[in-house]
C-alpha cells in the first residue's frame, strides 16, 4: 500500500448510539446487525504470492500498508464505531465516508478522492427462509488495496475468494482495479440469482391465483412479492448510476484495460434492471388481475341473485294480488282458481328461464 500519508490525518469522533442531529462526519451505526467483535478477513496476494488470515485485532491491518502487493481487507460487523474509526483514520479516509460506511440507509453511490475511490452498494441475496435480505456494503479502492465493509459474516464473494486462492483467471495478475471491478462483478452477478428465485415465486404465485383452488393468503403474498421487488429496485437502479459514473471517471487509480470490463458490467447491470422493471410490471399486472379476478366472481353472484330476484318479482305479483282477499275479487270463488294460479307461475317461470337463456344470460 502507498506509504505517503498526510501531515495532518483527519480524525472522526465517536457516537455510540444513534441521535437526531448529529454533526456531519460523526459516525454512529443504524442497522440492526449487531457483532460483539469486528471481523478482518484479509487478503494479501500477487501473481506469485498468496496469504489469507482472519482477525479481530484492526491493528493487523495496519503491516499491509507497505505491501508490495495487493491487499484485500474486508471488515465484518459495522457496530463498533471506534473499529470503523481507527482504520478509517489510518487510511486516512474522510470523516464523511467513515459515516457513510456506518449508515446502512445511504443510497448506492460512487464518490472520488485523489488517493481512493469510495463505492457503496447493496448486497441482496435470499436466506433459507427465502426471504430477501438486503445488506449494507461500502468499497474503498486505493493504488494497492481494496477495503470492503460489510454488516455481518456471510456474503457472495466465495467465488471471488477461491479465483484469487487457486490463481484463476487474471486477477492475481493486475491491480487493484479489477478487484474492485471483480467485487461489483459478483454482486452484480449474484442479481441475477436473485431475480431468478423472484421470477420463480412469481410463477407460484402465478399458478394459486388461477388455480382450481383458492388461497385466502394470496394478497398478502402479492403485497410481499412487490416489497421485495421494490427492494431490488432500490438497489440495482442507483448501482446502475454508479457503475456508469465510474466507467466515465478520469482516474488514475483504474487502468484502461479494466475500463473495458467495467463496461460490460455496465451492460448486465442494464439487463438486470430491465428484468426488475419487467417483473415490476409483472406483479402489478398480478394485482390487478387478481382484483379483476374477485371482481368477476362477484359479478357472476349478483348475476345469480339478480335472475332470481328476476325471476320471483312477477311470481311474488301474482301472488300479492290473490293475497288481498276482496269480496268482489271474481276469481276467488272460482273452483280451479288455485291450479289456474299456481300453472300461471310455472308458465311465467318457464317462460322467464327461456327468455334469460335466448338472452345468454345464463
């Protein structure tokens, strides 16, 4: 890592619980993932050299700043402030991107400095409760070293990891750069994962909503399918943004060759965005069919209703007039009247149910 500093470090105050109003640059944590000790998993590599070790001790970090080679660190729990500030302020990164490291809410985004690069993204993936989970990452890219801060263990850089641990591909070869390129590269890739297993849900939901057999729960799954398709969206659009900022960025810190690849990671962030607008419009189009859907059965109840009601109207006439028992009525002292009414109604029932049918409403 470079070994030039500034005279004058910039130091960060620590805060450590969360409050309104705090002054810029104070760094104070709002998630919710919670680690006692502050995990290091570093990385050391060159195209002939290769060392990994884990760690809970910062300080650790601190003999790679003079490394000839790359060096991967990547910090694992975001709780304890005063672990984020004193390597931030060995790296001597600015007290606002130390703040916008702990603010898990921050919006994916791409700043430049003169020694570094600073990248916040979101990583989503689905848990094996199949529900979305959406974490905090921010990236700082320097000459000869990446730095990477996650909310807690587990992420989508296996993959990546094991690339650099066997020597696969180029990426023990080049710099900096493309660890960082490869970094967004896996994320990126792994949204596609993830709106492979959403497409899949909404095929499910796809086949209860028309199915034979109705789920009473089925609204509330839509409601949480378009949550989850909101959170992507919120993640993938501003890293739309980002990557196609930092494919235009003039910095000396990224080499042309890689400027080449982070073009065509511009180009499947562009794919995956497409297919969350896609399934967006999927699931909005769901609601409303299965609005249109309740709709039509309620539709052919009062159909029902009212064809009987139609139908009993004129019965119920017949039957209201012969019911008022005047004396001056001729035809209650006829003696068939009653079989005279009673094959009157059946032939107005008939007459009602054919007339309905040559009208195609039954």
């Amino acid at each position: 890592m470079s070994a030039k500093r500034r005279k004058k470090q910039q130091t960060t105050k620590i805060q450590p619980k969360r409050a309104k109003n705090l002054s810029p640059g104070t760094v104070s944590y709002t998630g919710k993932k919670t680690i006692t000790n502050t995990q290091l998993d570093i990385i050391d590599y060159s195209k002939e050299h290769y060392n990994r070790f884990e760690t809970h001790a910062i300080e650790d970090a601190f003999k790679y700043e003079d490394s000839t080679h790359i060096t991967w660190i990547n910090v694992n729990g975001l709780s304890n402030a005063d672990d984020i500030i004193t390597l931030g302020n060995h790296f001597e990164l600015h007290p606002l991107i130390q703040e916008d490291i702990v603010t898990t809410n921050q919006r994916p985004k791409i700043d430049e400095y003169e020694e570094y690069l600073f990248i916040v993204f979101k990583m989503l993936h689905y848990d094996d409760n199949e529900l979305l989970t959406n974490e905090h990452v921010s990236m700082v890219m320097g000459k000869d070293y990446v730095l990477t801060f996650q909310e807690a263990e587990g992420d989508v850089f296996g993959d990546l990891r094991e690339r650099l641990e066997h020597g696969k591909g180029r990426i023990r070869g080049v710099g900096a750069d493309y660890l960082m390129f490869a970094i967004l590269d896996a994320v990126v890739d792994n949204y596609f994962t993830v709106i492979d297993f959403l497409s899949n849900k909404l095929e499910l939901l796809e086949d209860k909503l028309f199915g034979d057999k109705e789920d009473p729960n089925i609204t509330e799954d839509i409601q949480e399918l378009k949550k989850e398709i909101l959170k992507i969206r919120k993640a993938v659009v501003p890293l739309r943004e980002v990557i196609n900022r930092l494919e235009k960025i003039e910095t000396p810190l990224i080499e042309e060759r890689t400027n080449k690849y982070i073009r065509d990671l511009y180009d499947h962030i562009i794919q995956v965005n497409e297919s969350v607008e896609i399934y967006r419009d999927m699931i909005w189009g769901l609601m409303d069919m299965y609005m249109t859907t309740i709709s039509n059965k309620m539709n052919e109840v009062m159909k029902v209703l009212t064809i009987m009601a139609s139908i009993f109207i004129p019965l119920t006439f017949l039957a209201g007039i012969y019911g008022m028992n005047f004396k001056n009525m001729p035809e209650l002292d006829f003696k068939y009247g009653y079989y005279y009414l009673l094959g009157s109604m059946v032939l107005v029932f008939f007459a009602m149910i054919w007339y309905f049918k040559r009208k195609k409403w039954l």
